[in-house]
C-alpha cells in the first residue's frame, strides 16, 4: 500500500498506544531472570553444536519445542538449548540471532492479544557505548495484509537503557487484528534484526450492559460505554459515549471498528471528549456496514484506551 492510499489512522498510529508504561519492576525482575536462564541454557548446550547431531531426532525435538514455545531464532539460524536449524524469515521467533549470537531479544509481557493492550520487554545485545545517542524504533507489519503500525516510535537512546553489555527497554502496542506479524528494530533507520509472533485473536464476547445514574450503558462496568438502542447494518444511530476514570486524558476521541474475520480497520469516530477529569461524555452518531459482530477499538489523545465487541443488526 503506497502512503497516497494509506488511511488518516495510519499516521495516529505512530503515537504510543497507551498513556503509562505497561511494564512494572516486578515483570522486568522476571524478564531478567528468564534471560539468565537463557544464557545458562546456551552455554551449558554450546558443545552440542560442535557434535553436528543432525537427525530425525533433532527435528523431532526442535518440533516439539517449537509447538510449546513458540519462540525461535531467525537470522540465519534458530537457537533451541544448541539445536541449530534453518528456518523461514516468517517463521514465529523471539530471538534474532547474527554471526550465531542472540542480537536481539524480545520477552511478550502477558497475553499479547489482538485488540486488546499488549506489551514487550526487548533486550538488544550491543554495549550502550556504541549506541548512544542514535535512535531506535520499532514497526509491526502484518504478513497477509501488508499493514504497517508503529509498535516504538523514533527514541533516543540513552543512559537509562543500558544494561552492562545490552540495553533494554520495554514498548506498548494494541495491534487490530490477529495474524503473523513481524517487529522491524531499526537503528538510525536501518534495520538491525526482527521477531516475529503469531498474534492471537482474542474473544469475541459481547459487551453487557451496566447502570450509571439511571442510564443503561453498553460496554465495560466504569471504564467505557455508550447509551444507544445499538448498531443496525448500513444505518447510521445516536450514541452518547462515557468514558471513566480518564485522568488527563481530555482531547480527541476515536473509534476504529473491525468485524469478525476481517482485516479491514474503520474509523467510525475521531473527535474532541467534553466533561470532568474523572468522567466524560460525548454525543455522536456511527454506523457500521455489514451486520455480525465487531469490535470497537477506542483510543484517547491517540492512545489505545480499551475495547469491546458489540453486534450489529441485520437490516429488517
């Protein structure tokens, strides 16, 4: 897709999706440990890769590996406790090796779901001497589809990411739909390596209803919803939206919209939220094309805020 044909919502997405870092101490204690033992792993199998044990054994366990993890190496090579395969640029993998070293790591934190907030801790292995001050940045890019989103915008490295002979950090990212996507690590601009994961859907369960001062809202009990009589395909309604517990977050409103089983992401609403600092409020009017069950990806000042799944109606 060339940029002339790309949507409005393309360039919004090159914004952090969410207003605070997903990553807490704890879950950075964990990523750390789990790469230790990573590092134990490797070195306590290096010696295998000498023997050159290849055989129907091997693939076996790398097959066997693979379907419980999900977690290879690409570059040239996978790296599994000392087994060492090719594999194919698309393939799901966690770790990007280069010259048979892990260059670049990265650690899903929770369940990295489409439509819903999504975090990674990423370990890159180069000394902090040699990149500071250049900038890094991360894109995501659906294999299927092509579509491109921003996952790390353009960051200056700095003294906070260094970590002995590495340097971490952690990024934020809701992507629309499920499917194979790739994180393009750049460096200055240039790409130094990549991961891929299989981004599962998540469920589609509808939204129930909740009370607020004697309104009925569809949606998630104080966080978000709108009073409506619903969605009817192809027809346009009224819908006052509520959103809870939004602290500063007080410009722009947008509702993006994908239906079950597809790729294709609408904006159904992008405009300015009214109200009080803890609740506010918003009259609009959307409509969606097609009846079937979609899901409403709310973002707020650009960032992803929450999401539900609403049916609509068939035309009578």
């Amino acid at each position: 897709m060339s940029n002339d044909t790309k949507p409005q919502w393309y360039e919004q997405l090159k914004t952090p999706p969410f207003d605070k870092p997903m990553f807490t101490p704890q879950m950075e204690q964990q990523v750390l440990q789990q790469r230790l033992r990573k590092q134990k792993q490797y070195r306590a199998a290096k010696p295998l890769k000498a023997t050159a044990i290849i055989g129907v054994a091997v693939v076996m366990t790398v097959a066997l590996i693979w379907a419980v993890t999900g977690r290879l190496g690409t570059d040239s090579s996978t790296d599994l406790a000392g087994l060492w395969v090719k594999n194919d640029a698309w393939e799901p993998h966690s770790v990007y090796m280069q010259h048979s070293t892990p260059l670049i790591e990265a650690i899903p934190g929770g369940d990295y779901q489409a439509g819903r907030a999504s975090s990674c801790y990423w370990l890159l292995n180069i000394p902090y001497e040699q990149l500071q001050q250049s900038t890094i940045q991360i894109t995501a890019t659906e294999r299927n589809t092509g579509m491109t989103v921003t996952d790390l915008p353009e960051t200056t490295i700095d003294r906070t990411m260094s970590n002995k002979d590495s340097i971490r950090f952690g990024s934020d990212f809701a992507l629309p739909f499920a499917g194979t996507w790739r994180f393009d690590v750049m460096i200055d601009g240039q790409k130094k390596g990549d991961v891929v994961f299989e981004i599962p859907d998540s469920d589609w369960q509808i939204a129930p209803n909740f009370e607020f001062e004697n309104s009925v809202i569809t949606g998630k009990n104080m966080r978000m919803g709108y009073v409506s009589s619903g969605f009817i395909a192809g027809k346009p309604n009224k819908f006052l939206w509520h959103l809870f517990d939004v602290e500063k977050l007080s410009k722009q409103i947008r509702v993006n919209a994908v239906k079950q089983g597809s790729t294709d992401v609408l904006t159904l609403l992008d405009t300015r939220l009214s109200g009080s600092e803890w609740h506010k409020t918003l009259p609009s009017s959307m409509q969606l094309p097609e009846s079937g069950l979609w899901r409403l990806l709310v973002y707020v000042d650009d960032k992803f805020f929450d999401s539900m799944v609403v049916v609509v109606k068939a035309v009578e």
